[in-house]
C-alpha cells in the first residue's frame, strides 16, 4: 500500500510518499543522515521516535520538499512524515499520541509572515521622520 501526504510552514511544501519498506527515509532522493543541520535532522525524525523506532523499519519514506528555509522544511517535512505514517497504519492510537505530544505533527501551521506595505522598511516598521 503507498500512501501520499503532504505538509506546509510558511513557505515550504512537503510531500511524502509512504510505502512498506525496510526503513530507508529519503529526502529529496537524498538519505535522511545526510541533511544538515543536525537539528533539522532531528526534527524531521521526531515521528518516529513518538512512534516506535521498529516501525521505521517496517516502512520507507520518500519526501519532496520546496521552498522556505532549512527550519521551515524541516517543520512540513515533520508533519508529512507523521500524516503519512497515521493513514498508513491507520491507527488511530498513533495519531492520538502524535496529538497529546505536539499538534502541529498533524496540522499544518497556517501563520505566514505579513507583507511589506509602503512607508516604511517593512510590514509595521515606519522611517524615521526628521524636524531639523
């Protein structure tokens, strides 16, 4: 069975195919170990340390990511990754695990940066008025 999701933050799009396997979690067809940073890395293997650590074995990952910064990605990867791994298994006591440890492993963060509007170098930041 494979199964398509997918994973937004700001401006980084996810998508994550999840299939039975032997454990490989690639990531732009690249392996997971080789994504810096470290803590990137981390973040993106969260839902299988929730999860157990024999179902990685069980199940490859293969991620598609574009847009946003190396936080960003790693967040709608994070998200992805555990959607795919709940329709997968379709287990709804993961997906309540996942809920009580942190929602946004199931529910993307819709928060987006305001636009930059005129008067000023950015969103509500203003210039500097001069009286001399």
């Amino acid at each position: 069975m494979v199964t398509n999701t997918s994973g937004k933050k700001k401006t980084a799009v996810a998508r994550a195919t999840v299939r039975d396997g032997k454990g490989r979690v690639r990531i732009n067809s690249r392996p997971i170990e080789l994504v810096e940073p470290e803590m990137a890395r981390l973040k993106m293997l969260e839902p299988f340390r929730i999860a157990d650590e024999d179902l990685r074995d069980q199940v490859d990952v293969d991620v598609n990511i574009q847009g946003g910064g190396f936080a960003g990605q790693a967040d709608a990867v994070r998200t992805a990754i555990a959607r795919g791994l709940v329709e997968h298994r379709n287990d709804a006591e993961l997906r309540d695990a996942y809920m009580a440890f942190d929602r946004t492993l199931l529910v993307n963060d819709v928060r987006q940066s305001e636009s930059k509007k005129w008067g000023g170098p950015g969103a509500r930041a203003r210039y500097q008025k001069s009286y001399r």
